[in-house]
C-alpha cells in the first residue's frame, strides 16, 4: 500500500520523508529516534509491506513534523510528540484510530504514549 495523506483537522498527517524538498529527520531526532534516516527508510518499506503505518504529524503551512504517530498490522497504535505538541498527538489519535477501522480493518488499541514501534 502506497502512504495515505490525512487531514487531522488543525494537522496534516502525510509519510514521513527525507529528500531534497523535505527532510524530517532533524525532527526525528529530536523525538528522540537513533537512527532517523534508517527510520524515514524502514517506514516506507512498512508502508509497502503493510506491516506498520506511520504518519508525520505536521502543522499544515510549513510541513514541519511535530509528532508522528502509527499503528501496527495488529492494531497497536503508537506515538510521540515534540515539546510542546502533546494536543498534536492526542488530535491525531483518533483520526489515525478512524482510519486503521475503517480502511484497514483493524481493531485498534490505546495508543502507547512515548514509544516509537
């Protein structure tokens, strides 16, 4: 499956991305994540793989990640949010919620705050 752009309301959920238009690897750093690029990487490979999905969560006139947030094949959702951006996750739950139900047929449980997978 191709990544799957969400409109969560105040934020823009889109793939996660490292090219020469957009990087979020300064912003996976920052959450915390060891190897961001890899990260980027692995994410797209999940995507395709249909085994996790994972979305940036951006604010919507620049693009710039402020917490990702994903669910796994088994319906396991998870997340973390930049300083500051804790209301950017907890908005984005159910939307992501909504769409692993309805699109993907999952049954979702609570999200995991602060873990990444």
């Amino acid at each position: 499956m191709d990544p799957v752009e969400i409109n969560a309301g105040s934020w823009y959920l889109r793939a996660l991305r490292a090219d020469d238009r957009v990087s979020d690897v300064p912003a996976l750093a920052d959450l915390g994540v060891p190897d961001p690029h890899d990260h980027v990487v692995s994410s797209a490979r999940d995507w395709a793989d249909e085994t996790t999905f994972v979305w940036a969560v951006c604010v919507p006139t620049t693009g710039e990640l402020i917490a990702l947030i994903g669910v796994a094949a088994d319906g396991r959702m998870f997340g973390r949010a930049r300083s500051g951006y804790a209301d950017a996750l907890s908005e984005s739950v159910p939307v992501v919620a909504r769409f692993a139900t309805g699109a993907l047929g999952l049954e979702v449980s609570p999200i995991l705050d602060d873990a990444l997978s």
